[in-house]
C-alpha cells in the first residue's frame, strides 16, 4: 500500500474500473451508458494500450472454441453486437471471411470434426470445400494445399478505434478516465473501497478488475488467489500494403490444443498481418520481438503464401496473451465483496468485448448494483481510418468545405491535417505521437515516418497536448483536476 494522498472526492464513484483495455473500456461504456457513475483506471497513459493495441485483428466468429464454454457463449454475443456497433460508430471492419485450409491429410481429416464444432457454437455457416475451389479463390497460396473450411462470418477490425469508441462514449455518458495512474493496492472496506493509485485515492463502492495481464495481482489486492497469468507471447510481422493483392480471405491453420496457429490475414488498414507466434514469456512486459520468432513466422508465411518472400515488411510487434491454467474465461461477481473479476481474456477479447460487457453488466445488477434501464445510445462517430471506405482525402464535398481534408500530411498512409487537428482536439485527445497514430493512422506506412515525422511532431506540439500530457490525467467532460 502507498502513502498517497486521498483524493478527497466528496462521493464515491459507483463503480471503479481497473484497466482501459478493450475489455475495461466495454464495460465502463456499458455501465456509464446506464446511468453508473464510473472511474477508469489505467497505468498506462491512453487506452487501448496493452495488449488491445497489439493483437491480430480479427473479429472472431467464434467457431473454433470449446463449446458449451462462457468464452463460446459471450464471443458469440460480442461478434453480433460488434458487427453491429462497428457500423454505427464508423469502426473499420471488413468481411472477408475465412479459409481454414488443411496442408496434410491428417488436417483434412480434421476438417469434418472442426465443421461439427462450429455448428456446435452456433457458427451454422461454415462449409467444406476442395482444393480446385480453395485454389480459384486464392490462387497466390503455396502448393500443397489439400483443401480448407469456408467460414464466411470472420472478419478484419480495426482494434485502435474499438476500445477508442467505447472510452469516447461512456466519457460523454458521465464516465471519468484516470490515466497515468497505477493501482498499488485496494483497502477493501465495508461501505467503500479505496483504490490506490501512484497518483492518488479512488473511492468506490465496486471495483471491476480488467487489467488483463495484470488481473491476478489485482486480483490479489482484492483477497483473491484463484488464478494465475501466464504471458503467452505472440510476434506478428506487418507487410507493406503492395502485399495485399495476395489474397481476399483470412488464412487459417488447422489450430492445435495450444494455439489459433499461424494466419495470414488482410489488415484493414490495406497491408497483410503474418503471425502470431505462441511462446510462454515469465515477464508479462517482455512485448518484443525475437530474431528466431520472426524467422519461423516468414518460414511457415512463405509456405502459405510464396509471393509474401518478395514483399517488403512494414512492422514487427508482438502482443501477450494473459492466458491461465484453465482454458475458459476467468469471469465472476462477488456481490459480499463488491467486486468483479474479469481475468483470463486470452486469444479473443477485442471480438467479444461486448458480449463480456453485456455479461459482467447483469452480473453486476443481479449483485445488487443499480442500473437505470434506460435504452441504448446510438455509438459514437468516430473517424474512419479503414482502407476499404472513403476516408477525407477521398471526399470531394469534405474537402471544399474544409481544405484541411485536402492537406495530406503522411503519404504513405493519406493522412491529411485536418484529421490530426481533429485527434488533436478530440474528447479523448492523443497524449503522444504513438496515440495519435492509433487514431489517425500517421507514421503507420511504409515510410516509418521518414517523410512527415517532423510535421507531425509540429502539429503535436502546436495543440494544446502538453499541458494535458503533463499532467496526471483524469479526464471527464467536466475536466475535473486530478488528485
Ligand atoms: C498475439 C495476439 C493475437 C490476438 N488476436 C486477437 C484477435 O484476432 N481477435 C480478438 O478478438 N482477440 C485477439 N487477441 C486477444 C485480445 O487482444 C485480448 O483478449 C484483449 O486485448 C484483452 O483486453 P484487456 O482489456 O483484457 O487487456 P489489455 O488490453 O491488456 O488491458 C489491460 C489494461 O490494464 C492496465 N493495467 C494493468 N494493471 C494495472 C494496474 N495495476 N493499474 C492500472 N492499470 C493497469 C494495462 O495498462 C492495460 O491497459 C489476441 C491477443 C494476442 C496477444
């Protein structure tokens, strides 16, 4: 427990949410938009920073998990109520489905028992077919191929501006962001908690734990011991855009019992995403890539696709999964306590944020906490950074009443000054340039920044950021001062 000073808020928060990752940022929304007041709470100083900001991208049908799972059952909600939100908010997905393919005969002997799995997860659409047809729908994939799984429903998302929306929208619904702001320790009480920050108190009556791959060690701040985190590392390699004619669907492995396995898959924003890898790390920090994880990533991406071998590589990252012994979801409310955990959101989190939110939200109200049954809000809308639709630089009537739209700034990524003055003054503004590329996609392409780096940083430091970068930040549409 730190010494930090007491915030001296007058009332508690109803709710305090720990991590603004995909998942903490679902909930907050949800339960901001029913009239709950809420704090979220990240160490980091944007959301969506953790392992939201670095996974593979897809929305997930949710055909291959173990049926009769909570995972199957609220991965099948969230991609309903995703798809849904995405077009309302202007979030970037594409429907490019996917192809399971079998390379060995002992694959396609899988085939059938993969089939009857989706259809026992409620993924009714799927379907067989043979390598002529595998090979007419996809013909720069490598020989062997023997024949694969149609599953139309899975997708590309863009997984920047998910946890953005949801965050943008419950700020605009009460809800305040305390970013920059790690929780040391939780003084569980009877009438109120107090959660303690490297920057102050949060007092609440109920503590929601969301902090992914740190959810075990809030989790124990809580009382708790029934979970560990096991960080399972995944490097993914990003091809330059010229790459994406190589393919229309997502390409996918026959999984294993460990992992989805290697896909090749289109990216939203036009390039072509290789990986993950799956390997076990001690340090749930350790994001970086390997010389060997990426080499065995352009072995197996060279054998799916041979044209990748020619095509120049953007981007390395790599994202950790928070996987725990038990393969399942790590979801419970524990009314006597006033707590929630939400743990052990491994492979799939970004495609069933909703869902997991929807569920904890009637956990929560069944616990005793009040909800005001007030009906949905439409979503926000946020700016379209997809490659799919018709960003700025594209809309003619945009531009003539805004020449701003017409400024392209990054080249390679068509990013103009108007979209960066809006980040810049948007309600939940970029606090640095790594932010501001989540948001409008600048310094994303092929150039690394090389020619528009520094017009960028201009812009950066023209907006009104470094005062708000500077300080502690917790932000609601009330600009309240932080503690
Ligand atoms: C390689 C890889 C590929 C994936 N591919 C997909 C995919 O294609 N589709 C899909 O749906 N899912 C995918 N996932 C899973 C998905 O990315 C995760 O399930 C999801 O991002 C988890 O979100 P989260 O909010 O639980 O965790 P995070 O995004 O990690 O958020 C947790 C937050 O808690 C904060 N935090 C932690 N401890 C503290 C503390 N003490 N105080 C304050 N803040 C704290 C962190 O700063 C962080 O921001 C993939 C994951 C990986 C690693």
């Amino acid at each position: 427990m730190t010494g930090a000073a007491e915030t001296g808020e007058p009332r508690p928060a109803d709710v305090a949410v720990i991590g603004a990752g995909v998942v903490g940022t679902a909930i907050t929304r949800a339960l901001a938009v029913r009239d709950v007041s809420c704090v979220l709470i990240d160490a980091a100083n944007d959301v969506g920073t953790g392992t939201s900001k670095a996974n593979t991208a897809i929305l997930h049908t949710g055909f291959d998990t173990v049926p009769g799972s909570l995972e199957s059952r609220l991965l099948r909600r969230g991609y309903e109520l995703l798809g849904e939100y995405a077009r309302g908010a202007g979030i970037p997905v594409e429907r490019t489905g996917a192809l399971l393919v079998a390379w060995t005969p002992e694959q396609a002997a899988e085939l059938p028992a993969i089939e009857d799995k989706a259809r026992r997860n409620g993924v009714t659409d799927v379907y067989p077919i043979g390598a002529d047809e595998l090979y007419r729908r996809e013909p720069a994939l490598g020989p062997g191929a023997l024949g694969a799984l149609v599953i139309p429903g899975e997708s590309i998302i863009c997984p920047w501006t998910t946890p953005l929306a949801y965050a943008t929208q419950a700020l605009a619904a009460g809800a305040r962001l305390r970013l920059r702001s790690r929780v040391t320790g939780i003084r569980a009480r009877a009438m109120e908690h107090q959660v303690v920050t490297d920057t102050g108190v949060v007092r609440c009556r109920w503590v929601v734990n969301a902090a992914g791959l740190h959810s075990d060690a809030v989790d124990a701040m809580m009382g708790g011991d029934r979970f560990t985190i096991c960080p399972r590392r995944g490097e993914l390699i990003v091809f330059d855009k010229l790459a994406r004619p190589l393919l229309s669907s997502i390409l996918l492995p026959v999984p294993t019992a460990r992992t989805k396995g290697v896909l090749v898959a289109p990216t939203v924003y036009g390039n072509v995403l290789l990986g993950p890898t799956a390997e076990d790390v001690p340090d749930p920090a350790d994001v970086a890539t390997t010389a060997a994880g990426l080499a065995s990533l352009l072995d197996a991406g060279h054998r799916i696709l041979p044209g990748l071998a020619a095509e120049e590589v953007t981007a390395t990252y790599a994202g950790l999964r928070a996987a725990t012994a038990d393969r399942d979801y790590q979801i419970w409310v524990d009314g006597s306590r006033r707590y929630a955990c939400v743990a052990g959101i491994r492979s799939t989190g970004l495609s069933a944020s909703l869902g997991i939110a929807e569920y904890v939200t009637g956990l929560l109200a069944d616990a005793g906490l009040r909800l005001a049954g007030r009906a949905e809000p439409d979503p926000p809308v946020m700016p379209y950074i997809g490659q799919a639709g018709i960003r700025p630089y594209q809309d003619a009537a945009r531009i003539a009443a805004d020449p701003e739209y017409g400024a392209i700034v990054c080249h390679c990524e068509r990013v103009t000054r108007g979209e960066i003055r809006d980040a810049l003054a948007g309600p939940l503004p970029p606090a640095d340039i790594d932010a501001l590329r989540r948001r409008t996609r600048v310094l994303n392409g092929r150039c690394q920044g090389f020619y528009c780096a520094a017009t960028v940083a201009q812009l950066f430091a023209g907006s009104r950021l470094p005062a708000y970068a500077a300080a502690p930040a917790e932000q609601s549409p009330a600009a309240e001062s932080p503690a």
